[in-house]
C-alpha cells in the first residue's frame, strides 16, 4: 500500500474512534408531562419529549416522542451546581420548565420564563 492510502486509512480510523467521544459531549434528558408546560416562552403540550443541550451552546431542541419530531428550539443559561445531582432532574415552577440539572454533572441549563 503507498503511503497517501495508508494515511488516508489512518485519519478515517482516528475520525471513526473520535465520534462517540463528540457524540458523548451532548446532553439529552427525557421527560414526560401530564399538563401543557412553557419553556423559554414556547408551549409544549402534555406527552414525551428529549430535551437536546451541548455542553458550549445555549441553544436546546425539544423533540417529541416517539418520532423525534423537532418541537421547539429554546435558549437557556449554563450555570454552576454547588453539587452533582444523582441523576438528572426536571425543575418546573407550576407550568414553567426552570432548570434542567443534569446527573452526575456540576452544570445545568436554567431557562428564562417570557
């Protein structure tokens, strides 16, 4: 083999490798709600839904249930936990979403309510 096709080869191998590495990066929480709930000023009706968050981004996609249909995009806040929560949680103020704390991480995305 020459040397451009074994380079080649080895730089698709690292790039294979490194995915699931980016792909881990994300946060992602599923949630169920029993009554209509706002986010960021966005209405989401009563069913399931994945929140989507990048750890650098504060922008969040609310995908639906089963058929990951993209139902909102909202802005949030990263802020600082003084501790790491167990497992992730959903923190809601009557019908607005407030704050999503992630599990075993010191970071959450907090949400404005419009």
């Amino acid at each position: 083999m020459d040397s451009r096709a074994t380079r080649l080869i080895l730089a698709i191998s690292a790039l294979a490798m490194a995915a699931p590495v980016w792909a881990a990066r994300n946060e992602s929480v599923s949630v169920s709600f029993d009554h209509r709930v706002t986010v960021d000023g966005k209405a989401i009706q009563p069913g399931r839904y994945v929140f989507e968050a990048k750890p650098n981004d504060t922008t969040i996609q609310i995908l639906r249930k089963p058929d990951d249909k993209l139902i909102a995009t909202v802005e949030g806040t990263w802020v600082a936990l003084n501790s790491k929560p167990r497992q992730t949680q959903v923190q809601t103020d009557k019908n607005f979403v407030e704050e999503i704390d992630f599990g075993g991480k010191t970071q959450a995305i907090r949400f404005m309510q419009n």
